[in-house]
C-alpha cells in the first residue's frame, strides 16, 4: 500500500474531508475575505432570496452571500414566482457595452447576471430601482457605491463586491471592506507552473508536497480564490501582487505573511468552501444572448464542504 502524502496526513489530523461526496463533482471553488470590524469571528449567512434583505444592512463582522447559476430552462423566475425585468434591462449602458465585448456568449450572459443581480440586491437596499443604483470605481478600479450620490456616511458602512465563472455568480455583501471569489474548478494543464510564476513559495512547497491530482486541484484552487479575495478586499487587485502574502493550505483560512500595511492578521478573516454547482436550482435563463430574468438561490440544498 502506498504511503499517504504529506497533504493528506495533515488533511486525516484536521479531520478533513475531501471535496465532494458520493464521488459526486464539485464544479465550483468560493473564497471570501472581510475586513473585521471588531473581535470576534465574523458571521457568514447565505441569503436564499434577494427579498430578505429588505432594507437592512449587514451588521458589524457579518457577511452575507448570495449564489446563483444559469438555468436550462427559459422564462423570468424569481424566488417568489413574481416576474422581474430582463437583466439587461437593469444594466448600464457601459456595463452593457461591456459585456458585449466577451467571446463566448455564456460569458457575455455571466457577466450580465451579475451585475443585474449586484443591482437587484443594492436597490433592495437602498430601496431603489435597481436600474437606478449608482456605482463609482476607487483609484484601483474597485466598485464601491457613488459617494458624491450617497454621501461619505452610507458609502462607508455598505461594501459589496461580486464574482462570476462558468455557471455560478457570488455576491458578497458587508458593512466593512470585502472580496469574493468564485472560480470553476477542474484540472489545468499547467497549474504547478502557474502556482510557481503567481502564488507564494508556501503555496508552491505545498502543492509540490501533495501527491494526486485530486490533492493538487484542492490546493490550487484553495489558494488562487482565496488569493483573489483578498486583494479583492484590499481593494488593490492585481497590483498586490498573489505572492505578496500567505494563506494557510488546510483548514480555516488564516494569513501566514502579509506586507505590513495590512496587518495585523487577524485583521482579516477568510472562508472558503467547494460547492456542487448542479444542487443549484435555476437562478438565471441561458441562452444565446441575455434576455431572460433572475431567480433563487436556495442554501438548505446546496452542498457546501468546508475544505
């Protein structure tokens, strides 16, 4: 019999278990960061409808999420059965001139069903039209709420940022600064050259210490979402830099290294959890161009394994 790898003793000692159940794909890898705003563990709720929100913020060190996937099937739904508008009706016509510049329509729509579903729940808020809602971009290009139109005191407590791959959009909403990240998991032919050129060393010691594929795929995935969480939370992107700082590889996520600006660690927390994008009911129509309204996520049906 084989020796267990490194990865996956310490996986056994934390009590782990690996992505997906009953042999059953996960298809989808999440990550999110919040700046805490007092002690004590930040509190995450999965929103199952868009009309809980009402309007409410998130409280201190509380973080809500909101998951939605493309739909096979057409027509407007949402949780309550009542009609909403075409997407890109809610859309900007620089959003829409963006989303115009994507290749593949599945993306165009992706990218549409986002940002419609970020306005659906910032105007339930706000309690606006969604079309209405006005954003701004910082000096790096984050979006954020237009302060001239909402003054310095709303923009301050109400922080959102959104993320959408193949098939899935998250939308994560705070009181304090936050980044979400979500990305469709499966194998890269070049992921351990792509760890070496863009993550940490600790990321890469790590991924060379696990020994499947399986291993592998969880701990590129494990750092590349919750990588871009956090400069995504930071609000500098890109220009951070991914190996600017460290996650822990196993458990609850935890900074191991960061530049000093953003310290101290517990400044920050993190999560991350695989999800089985299939156990999603229909949250948005798909088909060749993005005509067709939002629906529900439901969280008491989905499968989250914490990894």
């Amino acid at each position: 019999m084989a020796e267990p790898s490194p990865f996956s003793a310490a996986r056994e000692r934390h009590g782990l278990k690996p992505a997906g159940r009953g042999g059953a794909p996960v298809r989808h890898a999440i990550a999110w960061t919040l700046e805490r705003s007092e002690r004590g563990h930040a509190r995450l709720r999965h929103l199952d409808d868009i009309d809980q929100m009402g309007q409410q913020m998130p409280g201190p060190n509380q973080i809500w999420l909101w998951l939605g996937k493309p739909s096979p099937c057409g027509g407007v739904r949402h949780g309550n059965d009542r009609n909403w508008p075409a997407p890109d009706a809610w859309i900007s016509e620089a959003e829409l001139a963006r989303s115009r510049k994507f290749h593949f329509a599945r993306d165009s729509w992706s990218y549409v069903a986002a940002h419609a579903g970020l306005r659906a729940a910032m105007g339930q808020i706000l309690g606006q039209n969604p079309a209405h809602v006005r954003f701004a971009a910082s000096s790096s290009g984050k979006p954020a709420l237009d302060r001239s139109f909402y003054g310095s005191d709303l923009t301050s407590q109400l922080h959102f940022n959104l993320s959408h791959t193949a098939g899935l959009v998250v939308i994560a909403i705070a009181a304090t600064p936050v980044g979400v990240d979500v990305e469709h998991r499966r194998q890269l032919p070049n992921m351990r050259q792509l760890v070496q050129h863009h993550m940490p060393q600790e990321a890469l010691a790590t991924f060379d210490l696990a020994q499947s594929a399986e291993e592998k795929l969880e701990l590129f995935f494990r750092f590349w979402t919750l990588g871009e969480s956090f400069i995504k939370a930071t609000g500098l992107g890109l220009a951070q830099g991914l190996d600017s700082f460290a996650f822990t590889p196993l458990g609850t996520p935890r900074l191991t290294r960061f530049s000093p600006e953003w310290g101290p660690a517990d400044r920050w927390q993190s999560g991350y959890f695989c999800q089985d994008g299939a156990q999603f009911p229909g949250f948005f129509a798909h088909q060749n161009r993005p005509e067709n309204g939002l629906g529900t996520f439901r969280s008491e049906t989905a499968e989250a394994l914490i990894v």
